[in-house]
C-alpha cells in the first residue's frame, strides 16, 4: 500500500494498481518541486497518477534485504508482478535470525507454546484454540512459519489464489515456465543495479565476516 497526499495538486480520491516502489518517491518530489534530477534515477515520477493519466508503466517491481543490522543479517531479493512473486533467499539453510512480527514466532516445535511477550507457532498447542486457524488449517499455518524460520533457495507464490504467500510453487512443473522467466528477470536486475551479492564470492566473505562479528561457529 502507498498513500500520497498532494496539497500542490492532483485530483482527490483516487485509486492506481500499478506497481510502485520507494524509489518512485524520489522523481517524483523533484517533478512537483520542478526540479530536474542530476544523472538517471531508477525509479518514475507518480506525478501522471496523482493527476488521474493512464501512462504505460513497469509490468514488474524489485526489492531487496540484506539486513538492518549485523545479528539481522539474512540476505534475499525479490521480483513482483501483479500475479506472481518470487523470493531468493541467498542463504538457503541457515535459519532467518528474525523469527516472526509482532507477537508470533516460529522458534521450533519443541520450544515452549509462549514465553514473555510471544506465542511459538510451531509448537502444535497453538492451534488447539480455532480462533487461531487463520483462514487456512493449522498444517498449513504451521509449514508457513516452518517455511519462514528456514526458507528455500526460492520462493514461488500465485498471488492472485494464495495472496498470503503460503504455498510455495518453486519446484512445481505446472510454473516451471514462469518460476525461469522471472528469475531471469530477477537476476538482469541484480546486474542492472551492481547487486554486490550476486557475487557467490562476495556473499561467502560478507557472510563469513558477519558471522565472525555475531560470534557465530555454526550458522545454524
């Protein structure tokens, strides 16, 4: 979601499906300030949007995480269309070091069903209250968090049947076709962008100082 308030302008009310970005904020401050961009910026002004025009725009957004700090550290990069989205995760079985948002955690099915100030997903007492189903069955809520604690080299979602991204179809014949496609695109965009991490060298010798500045012997 992306909301604007134009005082300078645009017409009020008005709702876009396209697909935006953070890096669109920049151009278009600078159109409604009117100033001119020094150098090619990679994102496109939502000034045509705020005035209600249909402009031919991406098929396809990008984005990125590496980490907000050094024990957040879980490097991935992702493509979005309309449809369908696809996750890299560059450290394939390693644990994400950020278990869960908010109250819930996906720690492990052994640990225990809450401590202090969140539940444990994984653990198959929390779902023995039905509030707690989520729209899905508890199998699959829990292979979710399963999934989210240690993530797949890819990621594979039909947004468009599975908006809450809980059945990956990497791997699955049906999408071989679009799974390619998009991470072709995914990969011209690391190179489009000088993605350091697209380096498999890089990623090992960040990785490896990273985990030496957490204290860590075993990424697991």
């Amino acid at each position: 979601p992306f909301v604007v308030r134009c005082p300078a302008g645009g017409k009020r009310g008005l709702v876009r499906s396209e697909l935006v970005s953070s890096v669109d904020i920049v151009p278009t401050i600078l159109e409604l300030v009117r100033l001119a961009p020094k150098g090619d910026l990679p994102g496109r002004s939502l000034v045509p949007f705020l005035e209600g025009k249909k402009v031919a725009w991406r098929s396809a957004v990008f984005s990125e995480y590496t980490a907000h700090r050094r024990t957040q550290y879980y490097p991935r990069r992702t493509v979005r269309t309309v449809r369908f989205r696809l996750v890299h995760n560059l450290l394939p079985g390693r644990f994400n070091p950020i278990p869960g948002i908010g109250t819930l955690r996906a720690v492990s099915e052994e640990a225990p069903l809450r401590s202090k100030a969140s539940w444990n997903v994984l653990n198959p007492e929390f779902f023995q209250a039905p509030e707690r189903f989520f729209g899905d069955s508890p199998e699959n809520i829990r292979a979710a968090y399963s999934a989210y604690r240690a993530p797949p080299e890819f990621e594979l979602y039909n947004l468009e049947k599975d908006p809450f991204e809980r059945v990956n179809l990497a791997g699955d014949p049906e999408y071989a076709e679009k799974f390619g496609q998009l991470k072709t695109e995914l990969v011209q965009w690391q190179r489009k962008t000088s993605d350091p991490f697209a380096d498999p060298d890089y990623l090992a010798t960040f990785t490896k100082e990273t985990d030496r500045l957490n204290g860590k012997t075993n990424p697991r």
